[in-house]
C-alpha cells in the first residue's frame, strides 16, 4: 500500500449514491483540473472506458474535459488519461479509480476510490479496501454524494 519513496497519499472514498459515475465523475474531474491537478482515470473494462470518454466530451453542452486514451496517443500532454491499466503516463499526481481495484499509489498524492450504492458487490469490496488502506496509515476521507449530486464529507 505504501508508495516506494515512503510518501503516502490521500484516498478519498466518493459514494455515488444519486447519479450514475458518467455524471459524477465529470464534476469531480473539472474540480481537480480546476486546482491544477493531472489526472489518471483507471476504469475496468473497456465499455466503460468508452462510456467515460464520451462523457468527458459531453457531460455539458458549454464545455468539455480534455482528455486522451491510449488509442488516441500523446498520452503524456493528456490533463486527464482514462486507462485499464496501473499506467501513469501524463505523470499525474491525482488517480481515480472507478473500478473497484487497489492500484498502485506510487507517485500520486491523492486518490479518488469511487464506488456506486446501487452494486452491493462494489460497496462491500469498498469496505475492504477502506480497511486495508487504514491498516496501513493512509490519509482516508469518505465523501456521499447528496440527492442534488453534491458531496458531503462523513465521519
């Protein structure tokens, strides 16, 4: 869990109990973008990884978030790159993960571990993970989202 140079980042745990991960994700990424931040998007299959691409260019009709996929090259001058694999190509110092899994830490400083209330599978393997980061001294902060799409950060 520990990156190699000793330096542990902060996970944030981000519940999407009231829009779909296509919605939510876009906000959070034009937040980070906004604050200076390259992002590294890890997402599961390759449905998904579609599905977020689209939504990036389309999530509002005045603006978009420039990104790129492997398919696309140029993956280092990427702001964000959505990904399947634990690849860190624009050397971003901010990871989302959307599918369920425990990536690699080493050289992000802040981690977003995003998870849907509607899969009970994806909630449970979240608290599993929460557990193993806290066993190992991570920074963690748990965030709901609100019935308006907001975030509420919890205990």
């Amino acid at each position: 869990m520990e990156a190699k140079d000793g330096f542990m980042p902060q996970i944030n745990f981000y519940h999407l109990t009231a829009t779909p991960l296509e919605k939510a994700l876009p906000k959070l990424l034009e937040k980070a973008s906004g604050a200076g931040f390259r992002v590294v998007v890890k997402v599961g299959d390759a449905a998904m990884l579609a599905n977020l691409d689209k939504a990036l260019w389309t999530y509002d009709p005045n603006s978009f978030l420039a990104h790129g996929t492997e398919e696309g090259g140029n993956a280092e001058d990427q702001p964000i790159y959505l990904t399947l694999a634990d690849d860190n190509p624009n050397h971003a110092k901010l990871l989302a993960v959307t599918d369920g899994s425990s990536p690699a830490l080493d050289g992000y400083d802040r981690v977003l571990d995003l998870f849907d209330a509607a899969d009970e599978t994806a909630v449970a393997n979240a608290r599993t993970r929460w557990k193993a980061y806290k066993d190992a001294g991570l920074d963690l902060q748990y965030w709901q989202q609100t019935e308006q799409g907001g975030w509420q950060q919890k205990a």
